[in-house]
C-alpha cells in the first residue's frame, strides 16, 4: 500500500469561467459563419468539445453545439476527420 506523502498540499484546480459571459469573446461573434471561432470549441477529430474541457457555462454550451452542427450541415465544418496510420504495413 502507498503512503502518503506528509505535510502535502492538496491541489485545487482553478475554476474555469465562461469565455462568453465573461465578455472574452463577443456572443454575436458566435455564428456558423465564423468557422476560426467555433475550432476553438471542437477536438482535433471534429467532435464538440465538453463543458468541463471548453469551459462554458450550460447556455452557451448548446449555442456553441447549435452553431457547430449547422456549420456541419452546410459543409463549413467536417462531421468527422480522417486519419491515416503512416507505420501501417500494406
């Protein structure tokens, strides 16, 4: 069994505020339009990313998923990103 460590402190993560609703970023700028925008918001393989990852509160969460499913449908955006295995042996 591992000891603990004595006289540690604990670590408290620094609570992550809104982006929009502390004004960081404007809420009109959030449209499907403004692509470079909304890649702020999406992994690398082109899913939504979390709350808790992106930092937004519940109300700007589903904005930024609304805009990102209709940039999605008007092909701004991919659905999903293809990746190919460069070391893969044929």
């Amino acid at each position: 069994m591992a000891e603990r460590s004595s006289g540690g402190r604990r670590f408290f993560r620094k609570k992550k505020y809104c982006k929009l609703c502390s004004g960081e970023i404007k809420e009109k700028e959030i449209t499907y339009k403004n692509v470079d925008v909304l890649k702020n918001f999406i992994t690398e393989r082109g899913k939504i990313s979390s709350r808790t990852r992106s930092g937004l509160c519940a109300k700007h969460q589903r904005l930024i998923a609304g805009e990102v499913k209709r940039a999605r449908m008007i092909a701004l955006l991919p659905f999903k990103v293809e990746y190919y295995r460069s070391s893969r042996k044929s």
